[in-house]
C-alpha cells in the first residue's frame, strides 16, 4: 500500500505497480478439485475488463447499486474491485429488486430476476466456463467478458468517500474499506508483504471480505480462498497449509 491508496482499486494498481507476478489470489473448490491461481497481473487483467464491461455495457456509473449474489470464488472478488474501479456500489447478497445491476451465480437465478435493470450470470465453473445455455434474461460472464479492454480508465473519478460497499447491512465508503483493512491486518496475522492467509469464510459478511481479499490487499500479501472447505479433512488442510506456504488461518 502507499500513503495515496484510498480505495480498493488503488490498493490494487500499488500492488501491480509493486510486484505484477507475485500471487494475489489462489481459489480452491473443494466440492469440484478446482484450483485457480491469478498473480497480481492476472487478476488486474480480469478486474480491468470486468469494469469495462460494467461501465460500457452495462451503463454503470459512481453511485450505481450492483448486487452480488456470489459465494467466496474468485471472479467474485474480480467483481468486487471492478465495482471499486468504476465508481459502483458493490451490495454483496443485496436485493436484486432495489438494484441497477445483478450479478448472480447459478444457483440465484431465480431471485436475481427481480433484478429490472441489467442481469449477469456467472456458471462459476472450472477456468471460467461459459453456461453450455445462457440463462434466460442474462448476458453470460464468460461470454462478454474475454473482448473487453485490458486497460480501464473510469469515466469520472471514483470519490473514496461515497458508498463503495453494502455487506450484511453495513455500508462504507471505498476509504473506509481501505481503513478498515489495514485495522484488520493485525489482528488476521497479516504482517506485510509475504503473508499469505488462508480463508474458508463467506463473503457474506465484512470479516469474510476482509479475511478473503481487502486485508491481504492491503498490506501485500495474498489469499489462499477455499469454498467447501468443510469438505476437506484435517489432514487434507494441514497439506494444503503447507504446501501453499500459508502463514495464517481463518475457517
């Protein structure tokens, strides 16, 4: 992080800025075998086409409400920090209903359908499949996404003190997601460039985001993310610890 940074995007462009092939995200499902590894570079490729297929095609803006109806997967934390990027409200679980965009995974289709402004469907399979149908009422992720721009540039500047995140019923500006952060750190063992924590909690709440992407952010370091974590035994995650070189645990 430098003195500058104030919201999440600018963590980001730091830590690209810093070191581009260090890792940042590594994703493990436990119910499919899938691991998913993106460096600094790699996961500022996809956040940086991801905010250009929000605010080109789906005509979202500072201020613009984006409903995430997503599990702890790493194209959710993409999202994330591309509504950072442009200026949008990212409402994790939030009501499609009250939302001008939703971005849902498979299993939320139904629901996000209440959703009357723009709707996009993530099948959230291994590399970033596409739907072999998609959804009705949906543009598929994986579809839109690839022709996008891999440089994005917002067209207004993004305020760190409007709302950037909405998380079981909390709201807080993009500086106070970076603040906050930064608190954290301590207290998940994070210590600076090298840490590497292990996270097998939601995103459902601020402690999970912080845990699973704003903290590591922050400070250098990288998240090891596991959904279905529970499904792996403590031999399994002790392996898993070890071989990742993880250097703190939260499940």
């Amino acid at each position: 992080m430098n003195a500058t940074d104030r919201t999440p995007a600018d963590l980001l462009r730091s830590a690209l800025a810093a070191d581009p092939g260090r890792p940042l995200v590594t994703f493990y499902d436990d119910a499919t075998g899938e691991r998913v590894e993106l460096s600094v570079a790699t996961f500022a490729n996809w956040v940086a086409k991801t905010a250009n297929l929000l605010q080109g095609d789906l005509s979202a803006g500072p201020g613009d409400r984006v409903a995430l109806l997503l599990p702890a997967h790493w194209q959710t934390a993409v999202w994330l920090l591309a509504c950072a990027s442009v200026g949008a409200v990212a409402d994790v679980a939030g009501d499609p209903a009250a939302a001008d965009v939703v971005v849902s995974g498979p299993d939320s289709l139904e629901a996000a359908r209440a959703c009357r402004g723009e709707r996009v469907a993530l099948a959230l399979r291994p590399l970033g499949g596409r739907f072999p149908q998609v959804p009705d009422g949906f543009v598929d992720y994986a579809v839109e996404v690839p022709s996008q721009g891999d440089r994005f540039a917002p067209f207004a500047p993004v305020d760190p003190e409007e709302p950037a995140l909405i998380v079981a019923g909390a709201e807080f500006s993009g500086g106070e997601v970076v603040e906050r952060a930064l608190t954290d750190a301590p207290s998940l063992d994070l210590t600076g460039p090298g840490s590497r924590l292990l996270s097998g909690v939601s995103y459902d709440t601020w402690e999970g985001l912080s845990a699973g992407l704003y903290a590591p952010l922050a400070v250098g370091g990288s998240v090891v993310l596991c959904r279905n974590l529970d499904r792996l035994d403590e031999e399994g995650l002790a392996k898993r610890v070890e071989s990742e070189r993880v250097t703190s645990l939260r499940r």
